[in-house]
C-alpha cells in the first residue's frame, strides 16, 4: 500500500505526463537549493520509488516568495550546483523555468 503523499504525486505525475508513456514519468521536486544537498536528493528518490516515478526534475527558484531578504547564493550559482548534483545522480534531471522568470517563484506557475 503507498502512502497518501505518494498517492497525491502519482495523480500529479499523470495529470503532468497523460500523454507521455508510464515509463517517462517525472517527479518535480522544486525549491530554494541553497544549497542543494543529499538530504534534498534522497527525499526526491524516496518520493519517486515509491510513487513509482522514474525521472525527477529539479527546480531551483529564483526568488522564492517565502525568502524575500534571501542572501545567499545566487540563482545561477544555485542552479550550477544542481547540475553538478544532477550530473553525478542516475535519474535527475535539471530545469531553469523558474530562475529564467520574472518575479517571484511559485513551483506551481
């Protein structure tokens, strides 16, 4: 039996690829990243196991709204620091949609 919150990202992953075959389903795992750390992989890991997703995208913000005075890396360096974790962790992925925009970063826009 999955949990609840797996529940919950299976529904999301196939309202976000119901038309790309079950086998390319991505976890969008959002957030600050500052900075990203083996905590934030393997919470993303364990969410994709066991909600059965095979791909996760990192999503680092730009200017998370919750962190107005945010002080510290920038969202380039931010975003270069999930590449390098990306790079080096089989099934990651990495997405600039939200250091690319303006204003602040809402995951769900």
């Amino acid at each position: 039996m999955i949990s609840p919150a797996a529940s919950m990202l299976r529904y999301a992953a196939w309202r976000y690829n119901n038309d790309m075959p079950a086998s390319r389903a991505t976890l969008c795992f959002g957030g600050t990243f500052d900075p990203i750390h083996l905590g934030h992989l393997r919470c993303a890991r364990a969410a994709a196991d066991d909600a059965g997703f095979d791909r996760i995208l990192l999503i680092p913000s730009a200017r998370p709204p919750h962190k107005p005075d945010h002080r510290g890396a920038s969202p380039a360096d931010r975003l270069a620091m999930c590449h390098i974790a990306a790079g080096e962790t089989p099934g990651f992925d990495v997405s600039n949609i939200e250091i690319n925009r303006p204003g602040p970063s809402y995951t769900i826009d």
